[in-house]
C-alpha cells in the first residue's frame, strides 16, 4: 500500500499468531492479519484457522476445495500488516533475547521499529486510535478498566508480553482507567508526592543516625555509600523484578501482578500519574530494605540508618529523574540519559534498565546501542 511502512515478521513470528484472537495468514512475502474476518468466513472461523500461521496461496486456489473470488483477495488487501522475512535477515528484536537494535536516525531514513512501530522517542506521545488499536490487536480496550481486562482476558504470556511492550497513548494525555472504581486514585500519584513524603522523614532518619558519628565526615560516607548501594538495587529492582517477563507463571495471577506492578507503565509510558511509585507499594518495598540494612551492620545501628538513609535519598531521585525523563526539557548533560530511557520502551525493553545512569548497564552488559545522533 503506497505511502505506508509495515513491519517484518519472521516464520515463527507469525505461526504464534494462530488464535480467534490473533490469526495471521501469508502469500508469498505478505503477512495479513484476518482476525476480523474469522467470524465471516462463509465456510466458517474453523476453516481459516486450520492455516494460521500457514501460507495459503494453494488453498485459494485449490480448485478441489474451492478455487477463491477476486474478492476473496481483495479482503485480503485491506488486512496487510507486515511483510515475511527469513530469520537471518530479521532485524535483531527477538523479545526472548537481549541483541542489538537497529540504530536510530530520526531526521535522514528514520527505521520502523517492527515491534513497536515507532521510530524515535516523540512517538511515544502520538495519540493512540483507542478504537482502532483495540480492533487491530484484540488486547485491551483503553476506554474500559484495564485490570479486570487483563484478569479475565486469557491472554498467553507471549501474547501478553508482545502486546504490553508496544507503547500506547492515551488521547490527551489523560490516565486511562485501571480499576475503573474508588481505587483508581490509589493507582495516580503525582511526582511531587514522592520529595513531599519522603524527604522530610529521610531527613529525621539523618539526623537520628548523625547522633552515632563523631564527625560529619563519616556520616557523608555512610550516607553516600547508600546512594551508591541504591543505584545497583534500582538496577536489580527494574531488570530482575520489574521485567521478571519470561520468568513469570503463565497465567491470569502472574500476568495481572506484572501487569499493576510495571507492565500498565510500558503499555502507556508517557502516563504522568503512574510514573512514580504510589506511597503504599513504596511502603511494602523499603520496610525488607530497612530489616535488611540492619541485619548486614547490626552491630551500628546508627551506621545501618545513615546508609539506609542515603538509598533512601537515591530513591526519590531516581522517582523524580524518571518523571522529568519522560515529561519535561532537561538540560543537555541530562537530555542523552532521556533517549537513553526512552529507548528502553520503544526500542528493547530487556535493554537498559538503568534510570539514572547507564552504569550497572555497561557492568552487566545490558547497554542499550548507542542511538545514531541527529544530522
């Protein structure tokens, strides 16, 4: 179709598209997407469903079962979504492995990335065609409440996986419903919530473990040690937790858990009241960290609060650095770390967990490519 730039898919890409809720078909080096049409098939949704996946030139044309119309392809026609390619000329986005994307030059040949169809980081704001997106890939309605979606929605962990990782936006630039009842304002926390809450008691907490140190010194040592411990722990939080992903149960409890915790925040990444964790969830994730604190020095209970204190610091800043990441103009030492973040949603997402720096990224090989500079 002129004018229009599709993704590639591989074989085995499309042959996991072979449910009443995914059905894809191919002829020659075209992918179409005939979900819509299973319900019209005049021999029935059974008939197409037995070459999901499957190339169907032959039977279309198989004067033995039913040798099809011009309309038959013109169908076809309208529902082209990708083009074939073979597994070694894919391009390198294998969700189930970390490799190199294609790099990114937004102003000269810009690449369409096939999962997610986006080329640069300003897709990521481009309103979502609620209606159409919900046609086009049966996942979840953004005009509904989302969790219940994904609760009762069968989806399998691949289909899931595919789908959450493809960032939407929602019209606006508004929340979309995730309960959808009187939870919904626990679920939105404004990003001046967290240095509100949390600086002033980390302050207190300061002070209290100031009392066990004869000089300022060794308490800006202790604290700044936190800081440090809490850039690895935001590293290990974000890749072994947040995108736990291939190692969840697949089923309907370990989807939804994904997708409260991080996944509703890679469907709609651009969503400012859920880009900063909620007090209560904060609440459950400090309280291990503090026991844990003071059983490694038990024998300090004041150097246990001064390190606990200072990764309590680094927690609110990367809060806010995550925030100003995706919503504001930073300033050009910081506008580098911003695509770098960015790319981590619309280009590989089991790259580049690190928030407020690449480093634990280069220590554990998971640094996203380098996005090819604007000319």
């Amino acid at each position: 179709m002129p004018g229009r730039t599709l993704p590639t898919l591989t074989q085995s890409e499309v042959e996991s598209h072979n449910s009443t809720k995914s059905c894809y078909v191919t002829i020659g080096s075209k992918v179409y997407d005939v979900t819509d049409f299973l319900d019209a098939h005049p021999g029935g949704a059974e008939l197409i469903l037995e070459y999901a996946g499957k190339n169907v030139a032959g039977i279309l044309k198989d004067e033995d079962s039913h040798a099809h119309s011009e309309a038959a392809y013109e169908v076809l026609d309208d529902a082209h979504v990708a083009f074939l390619v073979s597994e070694k000329h894919a391009p390198k986005t294998q969700v189930h492995k970390n490799t190199v994307e294609p790099q990114i030059n937004e102003k000269v040949t810009p690449t369409i990335h096939p999962r997610t169809g986006m080329s640069c980081e300003e897709d990521l704001s481009k309103d979502t065609d609620l209606a159409q997106d919900y046609k086009t890939h049966k996942f979840l309605d953004l005009n509904k409440p989302l969790l219940m979606q994904v609760w009762f929605g069968g989806f399998t962990k691949e289909f899931y996986l595919d789908q959450v990782h493809r960032p939407r936006h929602y019209k606006g630039g508004a929340s979309a419903p995730l309960f959808g009842n009187f939870l919904e304002p626990l679920s939105m926390t404004p990003w001046w919530v967290v240095p509100l809450l949390w600086l002033p008691a980390d302050a207190y907490g300061t002070y209290l473990a100031s009392q066990g140190f004869q000089s300022y010194g060794a308490l800006a040592a202790a604290w700044l040690l936190g800081v440090f411990i809490w850039t690895l722990v935001e590293y290990i939080l974000h890749r072994c937790l947040f995108h736990l992903d291939y190692y969840l149960p697949d089923n309907r409890v370990g989807l939804t858990m994904h997708f409260l915790l991080h996944g509703i925040h890679h469907y709609l990444p651009m969503d400012k009241y859920r880009l900063v964790m909620p007090p209560t969830l904060f609440l459950v994730l400090a309280t291990p960290f503090w026991k844990l604190a003071h059983t490694l020095f038990f024998f300090n209970w004041h150097l246990a609060t001064a390190i606990y204190c200072g990764g309590i610091f680094g927690y609110v800043m990367y809060d806010m650095t995550h925030y100003f990441l995706h919503h504001q103009n930073l300033p050009l030492w910081y506008k580098g770390l911003k695509k770098y973040h960015l790319a981590h949603h619309f280009l590989d997402y089991e790259l580049g967990f690190g928030v407020t720096s690449a480093f634990w990224d280069r220590i554990f090989k998971t640094e996203l490519p380098t996005v090819a500079k604007t000319k």
